[in-house]
C-alpha cells in the first residue's frame, strides 16, 4: 500500500516540477517575445538631439517609427500644412478660383521672416500666393491667403483649430496664427496686425498631428505635391522677369539635376512637403517620398541646424523603405476560409455565400510571418439577416489584427453577399418550418441515448 501511495505521489511531484518548467518557458519566451516587439519601437533611428519624430505610412496612417511623438512643440512654417489645406479646400469648394486676383494688405507685406516678396497694394492671383507659401514658406503669402479665405486672420485661426478637430488631431495641437511665427513676436505689430494679438497663446504641434496632417493634406489634395516639389521659380509665374523663389526643403528629388549644395541631400522619390524654422522650436521637417508604390511620410522636430533636420529624415525614410514593405492580407472579393456562407432568414436559400467587399493592405516588417503575426476573424452581422439579399449587400465584417514592431494594427472590412437571394413564399415557409419542427424533435430524442 506504501508503495503504490509513494508510486503516485512521485508522480504527482513529477508532474508538478514538469509543469513548472514548462510555465518557466512559457514565461521567458513571452518575456523575449514582448521584448522583441519593445526593442523595435526603441530601437535608435533618429539622433537623441531631435525633440521628436514620426515615421508614418501615408496609405493607411500606420506608425513605424515614434520618438516622443505625443509632444506638442513649437512647429514653425509646418502649420503651414493647414493654411494649405484650407486654401485647397476653398478653391476646391468654389469659394476661390486659382486665377482670381487677391490685393496684399500693409499687415501681409510687412511680416517679418520667410517670404517678404509681396508687395502691398498689388494684386496677384490666388495660384502665385499659393506658389509663394508652398514653394518659398512665405509669411506674407501665408497672412494674405488667410485673409482671402476668412477676412481676417484671427477668423483664419479659428477655422484651422476647428479643422484640427475634424481631421482627429489630437488636443495638445493648437493654432495661434496661419504663420507659425511666435505669436510673441507678431504682437510688435500689434499695428499692423489688431486681430492677431487677441488669438491667446502659441502655436503646438505633435510630430503624430504633423504627421496626420500631412497625411490629410496629401489624401485629400494629392495636387499639393505638384507644388511643393518645384524646386525654384518665379513669384509670378507668367512673369519670367519677376523675382525668384527656391525652395526650402533641400531633399527634393529634383535637386539631383543640379550641381550645388542641396545635390547631396536630394533623396529619390522625394517630393513634399514643408520645412520650419524659428528659434524656440528648432529646425523642423515633414517630408514625404514614394517609392514602388510605397509613400511614407516623416517628422521631425527640434533639430539643431538645417542640414542635421534633412540627414535625421534620410534615417527615417531609409528605416522605413529598407525595413518594411506592402502585403495584402485580405484580397478584395475573395472567400475566406473563416466564413465561407451565413444564415439568412426569410429566403428562398437559407444561406448565402460572401466575400470580402475590399482588400487590406498593411505595411509589415520585411521578417513578416502571416501564420503568427496576423488573425482574421469573420464574423455574420449581429441582427438577423433576412431575404431579400441583394448581391454586394453586407452581411457581416472581417477584421484583421496585425502585431506590428510599432503594436497592434486592427483593419476592418465588410463581408458582402456574393450573390441575391429572393424571399421566399409562406407555402415554402411553412414546408420548412414543419420540416425544422421534427428535425428538432429527432435530434432531441437522440440525444436521450
């Protein structure tokens, strides 16, 4: 009796210590795994010297990179973006036309600062001013397309922190004025500008809005970067004798042709999008470039000089374009495996089959595994689905849950009819109900033995 009650209680602590060893396992090979994914979102890319940066996909608004990304810091001529946007959406909506003619007030051409190359009282058309701020960072146009849009350019700052809000971008941001000049600074011209000083505090951005705004820019007006990628031009550009403007931002792809010293900082498929500078927040940069169909857009904020904000992007852009690349997940009306049919009530089928209504693409990291990085779950709509069907309707989502270096991605899109089915008659109906109702009966009494 002793030695079958000492037989099963060795193999009670046997299997004790067993399971603790495996536990131990489990619990450092989750350490790795979680420190695995911690270690890509810190791995260095960028210099400790920036204040922050953001390395975002501009198709689907994924993250791939973020420093201290959800700091609000003086942006400079970045806030720029919304005055271009609000400016592409008037004209977008009829509220202005390119070729119409706008008159430079004292306030616009006296700003200090980029720009200055407007003249007051002069007329220009909206499509130079808008060259003017896009191409050359000009202040003066800034102010100008400000007070063509909403009067003044206190009206102004109200309409870009309402878009702010409407875009999804995060509370911290915040719009003193359409310049991005500290508003400290704009109060000396207090004469010039009366409405301006009334705007309270300055101008915040996070390097995550910067990024979302650019994005917003780009998805909405993609025209925007037929502008932003000139390199140089003229302030009127009918007027080949009138001044010139070159363009700021030094990584363009078009510099290449050019034999000076932006040649070296020319990055392939480069094409936007803005650059700032003052002395509070630094040298700034929203950039953005395509390549194989790939467009990514990074930030960064607070560099110490001019040459230092382009190299710090040429990391970024680099981590992202050599690291990660496009993968459909899900392809556009195709049948998964996870919900191949639903049930629908009502009809002349009691099922009908579906599939995806469009496709999901994410960016993954270039060690992706589908089989261990991604779920897909399918599920029917809540409700009951009941006939008619109509061919294309929803009958349920499929979401996509993507474990990236950067943390979970969740995509979702509907599960469509791929086919209609007719309502059935009562006749057909009641046929299947008293089909249904001894089917039940059956399975009862089966289920008695």
């Amino acid at each position: 009796m002793n030695k079958i009650f000492n037989k099963t209680k060795w193999k009670k602590i046997t299997a004790t210590v067993l399971i603790f060893q495996l536990l131990h396992m489990f619990l450092l090979s989750s350490f790795f795994q979680t420190h695995h994914v911690q270690a890509q979102t810190d791995i260095t890319v960028v210099s400790d010297e920036l204040k922050s940066a953001v390395l975002m996909d501009a198709m689907t608004g994924q993250i791939l990179y973020a420093k201290n990304a959800d700091a609000a810091l003086p942006p400079a001529s970045m806030s720029k973006m919304m005055t271009e946007y609000l400016l592409l959406e008037s004209v977008a909506n009829g509220q202005l036309a390119w070729e119409q003619t706008i008159t430079i007030s004292k306030y616009a051409s006296d700003m200090i600062g980029s720009g200055q190359q407007l003249a007051e009282g002069r007329q220009y058309t909206v499509k130079d001013v808008y060259r003017q701020l896009a191409i050359y960072s000009g202040n003066d146009a800034s102010i100008a397309l400000a007070e063509a849009i909403a009067g003044t350019e206190e009206q102004f700052v109200n309409m870009m922190n309402s878009k702010a809000k409407e875009l999804g971008l995060s509370d911290q941001t915040y719009f003193a004025n359409s310049t991005g000049l500290n508003n400290s600074e704009l109060r000396e011209y207090s004469a010039l500008a009366p409405n301006v000083p009334n705007v309270p505090g300055e101008t915040l951005l996070t390097a995550n809005d910067a990024a979302l705004l650019a994005r917003n820019l780009i998805v909405d007006f993609p025209e925007v970067l037929e502008t932003t990628s000139i390199t140089e031009a003229n302030v009127v550009e009918s007027d080949p004798t009138s001044l010139k403007m070159v363009n700021w931002n030094w990584m363009l792809e078009g510099w290449k042709e050019y034999n000076n010293n932006f040649t070296e900082f020319a990055y392939e498929g480069l094409d936007g999008l803005k650059t700032g500078h003052t002395d509070e927040a630094g040298y700034c940069f929203t950039g953005t470039a395509e390549r194989d169909g790939m467009r990514l857009i990074s930030v960064v904020m607070g560099a110490g000089s001019e040459p230092e904000r382009f190299r710090e992007t040429k990391k970024l852009l680099d981590y992202g374009f050599n690291n990660f690349e496009k993968k459909t997940i899900v392809k556009a009306k195709s049948t998964l495996e996870q919900l191949t049919e639903v049930e629908i009530k009502k009809g002349v089928e009691t099922k009908v089959p579906v599939v995806t209504e469009t496709s999901i693409t994410l960016l993954v990291g270039k060690q992706f595994d589908e089989a261990t990085d991604v779920t897909i779950e399918a599920v029917a709509l809540p409700e009951d689905i009941v006939a008619p069907i109509e061919t294309g309707q929803k009958v349920g989502t499929v979401t996509v849950k993507y474990t990236s270096p950067s943390g979970e991605i969740v995509e979702t899109v509907n599960l469509i009819a791929e086919e209609e089915v007719e309502k059935a008659g009562w006749f057909r109906l009641f046929l299947r109900a008293i089909k249904n109702f001894f089917v039940d009966i059956f399975e009862g009494v089966k289920n008695l033995f």
